[in-house]
C-alpha cells in the first residue's frame, strides 16, 4: 500500500510539473532568479475589486511565476462615482495626468495597461519603453498577428512599437441574406464604398410603417439617431467640428456639406431608420405582448444591412439557436463583409479598438520583469486560451476562428487597415472645456432641421458655424463655461447652481 502510495504521489507531481512547464511557457521568457518581486500593473480605471482584472490578466503568470507578486493600481478610482450624493458636481479627472502620476514618483508602476489614445500621448511625452530591441533580442515573433492590430499600434509610435495587444474588438457590416434573396438584389461583398452600401440599401429598401423594411441602419438600436450615427461615415475622412485649440468652428465646408446631404436623404427617404419612430411604434407593440429581439433592428427584420461588433455574432447565434421559443421570429441567414471605406481612403475604415494594450513605463523599477509579463501575456500559448472568448478576438490570425463551428466571413473584421488615431491634444480638450460638449451635440438641432426640410445642409451648416463659434466664444472667455439645451451659456457654481 506505501508503494501505491507513492507511484500516486510520483505521477500527480509528474502531472502537475508538466502542466504548469506547459503554461509557463506561455511566456517564452529565459529562467527567472528566485527573488521575489512585486510587479505593479497600472491600470486607467479601477477599484476597491480587482478580481475581474486578475482572473482576465495576472492570477495564470503569478500562478506560473511564484516569486513574482502582483499589485494592481488604478490611475482613477472609480469608486468616486459610486459614493457621490450628487451634491457637488465631480471633476473629471484627466486621463492623461492621472496616469502619469502613478508612473512617476517614489513608487512607480512597472507595466502600463490602457487604451490607445492615452497611449500615445505617453509615447509622445517619452513616458515609455520601446519594445522593438527587446522583441529582436528575445526573437520575439508577430508575423502572425492581424496586420491591422500591428499598423494601428506602429502608428502610436510613428513605426515603433511600445505596446503590445493580446486582444481586439472590431467590428463588420452584418447582412440579412434572405432580404437580398426577396428582392433579387445581389448581397454586398467586402471592399464596398459607402456609396455603393447606400445604393444596394435603396433598392432592398421596401413596405410602410411596422413594416418598413431598412436598407442600412448604423447599428441595431431601435432609437439609433443618424445625427450621431454618422460618426462611423466621417472617422475615416477625419472631420472636425472646430480647430485643435477650439476657438473657431470648421462645419462650414464642401466636405461637411456632402455628409449632411448624403446622410439626411438616407433619412428623408427611409434608407435609415427613424429611431423615434420606431420607439414609439415599439411602445405599442411591447404592450400587446413583450419580444426578446424586439429592440434589435436587425434581428426583428427590420433593417437589411447593420454594422456591429464582433460579439454580435454570440448574440445572432443565441436568438437563432433559440427560435422555436421566440414568437413571431425565424432564424435569421446572415454574414459580415467588410466596412464601407471612402475613394479617397481607400482600404482605411476598420473600427478596430484596443481596449487594453500592455505596455512597459520607461521609469520601471522592474524592466525585466515588466518585459516578461508584457510577452506572457501576448504569447501564442496564451492565445490560444483566450480565443475561447465570446466577446473579444485575439490578435494572433491562427486563433481567429469562426465560433462554434460557423461558416461566416470571420476576416472581415480584421481585413481593412485602421482609422488613424485623432489628435491626442483633443481628449484633453474635453477634459478642460467640457462645454465641448455641447458644442458638438448643438449640431443636431440644425440636422434635424435639414431632416424636415427646413433647411438645407448648406443654411444650416452655417447657421451651426455661427452659432458654435458664439459658444466656442464662450468657453475661451470662461474654460468653465456649460451650456443650456437652448445654447444659453452658464458657469457652474461649487454648489451646482447656475448664475
């Protein structure tokens, strides 16, 4: 009995060795000293609960790396949000500053997790270390990464590399089959102009009211709003709405023209959904008996051609698996095919997003350590656990597969280069001037008038322009300055108030 014992002992050791030398090596790293070392990872936002952080990012290399300890510190707290009474206004911290405080100091932290817009302007203050000498001298390999996640990081960097992304969103043109099947008109394909999406929208579009058939929606949310839809039409062209110091509107122009023309006829026609329209025809319906996909354009049927996220898939194949349960719904044959570009972009259009990239502060007191995490996480080994996500894909090609065993057109997520990254002098703007904010949303009020045929895009452009540059006006007189629904300007008072 002692000898089967310890045979038992000898393989569960055996087994336990070779499971955890087959994730270490998720790494890839050469071996590592005993000493121990705490690794502090710096994330944009965050709390008291980092658990969802940990499970997603750190507990499999503290698993594989014991002498390793890692601390979790968020740039912002957001638990500021969660506890405020709503009596004083909260300051929105400035991303920017926020995190280059908890990468300087006494303290540093040594790997630096965050999206791409605050990454660049880390790189472009020197805050951050190049990874180009360490991916050579480790023979560190990203032949087989999406080209788009790779281009979109290099341009960070103006053709360096300082971060890596394990994942990506994306997102694709999403089509009903069946629809262009009934009206005999062929589907779209991948490499389509917008102009050439509009046309084939037009002549699938078809019926009245409840049931008016849409030839393109900008997302599948009944109250979709084409004023603010149209963003995903202008990003690749780079549109601004006023200067890089926002002190002069830049809307009255021939490109700005063509946009509101284009997109208001799509409206005026019904190519595009009315989202007011349908939530009130939608109020009616949900009383009479109460839908699950009732609220989605696409798959009530009710829009020909939408553009969503990758993770909409797991949404598709949810509600088709589920049809025989749902009333009055059949099974929708859909597939993706790229985004629409623009002639003069041509192949730029991927709204490909980089929620989480790793990369390593130039001031880390662990360097080494920082590298090895950077490289654990972005491992093809690694990969290959994370492609089980439903929500997000890896940024490694030869994980990319259609889920569960679908036969759809996975590469159009990831075949169109990505929209370059706006000025980063922007977002800090915002931050400064949020009546901002207001200046960009005042232009609905003179869409909608071009939408009712009150005006047209060329009066109403310049009306916003002279409007905007009154409140742009404003805000230079008093960075503080808020705005009213009618325009009407405000400074806000430490109590609230208005004056």
């Amino acid at each position: 009995m002692k000898n089967s014992k310890l045979r038992k002992a000898v393989v569960t050791g055996l087994a336990l060795t070779l499971l955890l030398s087959v994730v270490s090596g998720c790494s890839g790293s050469k071996a590592k000293d005993n000493e121990q070392k705490v690794l502090r990872i710096g994330m944009l936002y965050g709390g008291p609960d980092d658990s969802y952080i940990r499970q997603q990012y750190t507990d499999a290399y503290e698993l594989t790396h014991p002498n390793v300890e890692i601390e979790i510190v968020p740039a912002i707290d957001q638990s500021m949000y969660r506890y405020n009474n709503g009596s004083e206004p909260i300051q929105q911290p400035d991303n920017l500053e926020s995190m280059k405080k908890i990468m300087t100091g006494s303290n540093p932290v040594d790997v630096v997790v965050a999206d791409t817009g605050t990454l660049k302007q880390l790189i472009q203050e020197n805050m951050l270390k190049e990874l180009d000498p360490l991916m050579q001298e480790d023979k560190f390999d990203t032949s087989d990464y999406v080209p788009t996640v790779i281009e979109g990081l290099k341009d960070l960097g103006e053709g360096k590399l300082y971060a890596l992304a394990p994942t990506f969103n994306s997102s694709a043109l999403f089509f009903n089959k069946k629809i262009f099947q009934d009206a005999g008109v062929e589907p779209p394909h991948d490499g389509m102009t917008w102009d050439e999406v509009f046309s084939l929208a037009r002549r699938v579009s078809k019926g009245e009211g409840k049931n008016r058939i849409y030839g393109f929606s900008f997302n599948n949310y009944m109250g979709s709003d084409p004023y603010w839809d149209m963003q995903n039409y202008t990003s690749a062209l780079q549109l601004r709405y006023f200067d890089d110091k926002a002190e002069k509107m830049t809307v009255n122009t021939p490109q700005w023209e063509k946009v509101w023309s284009t997109i208001s006829k799509l409206s005026i026609d019904k190519i595009l959904p009315d989202g007011n329209q349908l939530m009130q025809e939608q109020q009616g319906a949900m009383a009479e008996s109460y839908n699950p996909i009732s609220q989605d354009l696409f798959l009530s049927g009710r829009t020909a051609m939408t553009i969503s996220f990758n993770s909409y898939v797991n949404e598709l194949t949810d509600a088709n698996n589920n049809a025989s349960k749902i009333k009055n719904f059949k099974a929708v044959d859909w597939d993706v095919v790229t985004l629409p570009t623009h002639p003069e972009k041509p192949g730029i259009g991927g709204s490909i997003y980089l929620n989480n990239a790793f990369a390593i502060n130039a001031s880390a007191p662990n360097a080494d350590s920082a590298w090895d995490f950077v490289k654990f996480q972005n491992s093809e080994d690694w990969a290959k656990i994370k492609s089980r996500s439903s929500y997000e894909m890896v940024a490694r090609k030869s994980y990319i597969k259609p889920k569960d065993g679908k036969d759809y057109n996975i590469q159009a997520f990831y075949s169109l280069k990505p929209v370059p990254p706006a000025s980063t002098s922007d977002d800090k703007l915002f931050v400064q001037k949020q009546g901002l904010y207001s200046v960009t949303q005042f232009g609905q009020k003179y869409f909608k008038e071009v939408v009712d045929n009150k005006k047209t895009p060329a009066e109403a452009l310049k009306e916003y322009e002279q409007k905007g540059n009154e409140m742009l006006q404003a805000i230079k007189n008093n960075p503080k300055t808020m705005f009213q629904e009618d325009g009407t300007p405000y400074v806000p008072q430490d109590n609230g108030g208005k004056k």
